[in-house]
C-alpha cells in the first residue's frame, strides 16, 4: 500500500551511508577501520572478562561447563544474537 505495488530502491544521496561505503581514513577504507575496530572488541571480550572464559569453557566442553554451573543456553543464544548483529 505505501509503495503503491512499486520496487523501491536507495538513492546515493545520504551522506552517511556514501562515506561509510566509499569513505577512506588515513587512506583506509573505513570498513577496514570498522572491521579492525570489531575484531579488537571482540578480542578484548574473550581474552579479558568472565564472559570470554565462559564462552571458551563451552566451546571446549559444553557438558563440563554446564557441570561447573554456567548456563549454557543463556551464553549460546547472547552469542549467536551478537553474531547476527555483527554480520
């Protein structure tokens, strides 16, 4: 009904999105420099908090993990919305 049955498509006229999509820093594209940053934060969550650890616990022995009193399902499901997010 809003598109009165039409395709719609994206016109290059947001500056954001043609900067985020074309955009250089320090002669970087800056989805280099959002890739580097995500991988340092991803970094830093498992190699320095409780969450890292636990996450290492289940992917080495999920049984075990559970056994040691971490929620398993909880830990899982954050995870894969985190990785839905990222993508």
């Amino acid at each position: 009904l809003l598109s009165d049955g039409r395709a719609q498509g994206y016109v290059l006229n947001d500056d954001i999105f043609v900067f985020l999509g074309r955009g250089k820093i320090a002669g970087l594209p800056v989805m280099v420099w959002i890739l580097i940053l995500t991988a340092v934060a991803v970094h830093i969550l498992l190699k320095y908090t409780d969450i890292g650890r636990n996450l290492y616990a289940i992917g080495g022995n999920d049984t075990a993990a559970r056994l040691a009193g971490i929620n398993i399902n909880k830990y899982l499901i954050a995870v894969y919305a985190l990785i839905g997010t990222v993508a």
